[in-house]
C-alpha cells in the first residue's frame, strides 16, 4: 500500500539559515536508513517561509497516528514556526 505524509512549516524569515541547516541534517540521517521510503521538500511559490516535506511510503501497512520519522521531523521543527502534519493513503 501506498501512503504519504505531509508536513508543512510555515516559518519565521529570521530563522532560514538555521533551518536550512537543520533540514540538510534531518534529510542525511534519513538518507542513511533503509529505503521503506523517500522525502522531498517543497517551498510554496513566491513564499520562502513556507516549507512542505513529503515522505512516501510503500509499505504492507499505514502506521496508525504518524510514523517514527514524521514525528521527529514535526518534533524538531516545531522551533521555526507553524506545522501541520497529515496523511494521504493512494486509493485503488
């Protein structure tokens, strides 16, 4: 089964740099686990301050609630601004 996970960040212009830096630290530590899935980040169009982060998985199941990764994302990015975390199953 197919499903994503969407977070979005809008965050306070003052704090880029040191977002950016931290996005770069969370993308590695994901790209050094096994691939059950993948992450993409998106910037809203003429907005910097908002950030979407899409993780898909292709998985048997949908992790009930959020998955581990999604957390810690959210978690850690709680710092610069606004977040908003959903999930999305493909339909059939």
């Amino acid at each position: 089964m197919k499903w994503i996970e969407v977070i979005q960040l809008r965050s306070v212009v003052s704090n880029r740099k040191r977002l950016e830096s931290k996005l770069q630290k969370l993308i590695s530590e994901v790209d050094r686990k096994p691939k059950k899935h993948s992450i993409k980040i998106y910037n809203r169009e003429r907005m910097d301050t908002d950030i979407c982060i899409v993780l898909f998985h292709d998985r048997e199941k949908v992790e009930i609630g959020r998955s581990r990764l999604s957390l810690c994302l959210v978690t850690a990015l709680k710092e610069f601004g606004l977040v908003n975390h959903s999930i999305w199953i493909e339909r059939k």
